[in-house]
C-alpha cells in the first residue's frame, strides 16, 4: 500500500509560481510512474503531467513551457514546479501513483491505483 502526501499549494497572484510536492511512504517508489492531478469545482479530474519510472516526462498542452514534473528516487518524492500561473490553473491537485513499464507515462486517471488527499491551489487575478 503506498500512501502519498502533498503540499505546497496556496494563494497566488496571476503570473506567480508555486512548487507542489508529493512525499511517498510504504512501497517501493522506483516501481511507480508518477502524476499531478487537478480537478475544479464541478469539473471532471484532469491529467497535468507525468514522469515515469525511467524520468521521462509528459504533460499536457496547458502544462507544456510553464509546468515542471520532477522525480527524487532516493527521496521518493515527486514535485511540480507551477510558473506563469493563470486563473484557469485554479483547482485541486493530486499526486497519484500507478504501476507501470520503466517508460511509461499513462495519462487516463484509471491507470493509478493511489491517490493522495490533495492540495488547494487558487490563482487570483
């Protein structure tokens, strides 16, 4: 069973950053690729991006040139460097974790098997 932690969320104004975290207890991290998460008010749980187990990266075209996904192994930790932040970037973000091929980089919620409680994130315009 791996449990999953995040924080770093908060108030931001428009065009400000934030870096979320995400602390990984109770598997083996290596065997898990990773994801951020986020889900608005009213809204379905969108993928950000993903970082698999070999750290090759993806995300998604509202991430891409502003977002930063990042995996520390010895820590088993998972980060997400936030830049340029829009009001639209406004929701819930969670971390999850899936296991997967050392490459992969699944991008449907279905695929994670643990989830995090989230953290909030509200940019201000």
């Amino acid at each position: 069973q791996v449990r999953l932690a995040e924080s770093g969320g908060g108030l931001v104004q428009a065009g400000g950053s934030l870096k979320l975290s995400c602390a990984a207890s109770g598997g083996t991290f290596t065997d898990y690729a990773m994801a951020w998460f986020r889900q608005a008010p009213g809204k379905e749980r969108d993928t950000v991006a993903v970082v698999s187990r070999a750290g090759t990266t993806d995300y998604t075209e509202s991430a891409a040139g502003r977002f930063t996904i990042s995996r520390d192994n010895g820590a088993s930790t998972v980060s997400l460097q936030m830049n340029r932040l829009r009001p639209e970037d406004t929701a819930m973000y969670y971390c999850a974790a899936g296991r997967s091929i050392m490459t992969g980089t699944p991008q449907s919620p279905i695929f994670y098997s643990f989830w995090g409680q989230g953290t909030q994130v509200t940019v201000s315009s």
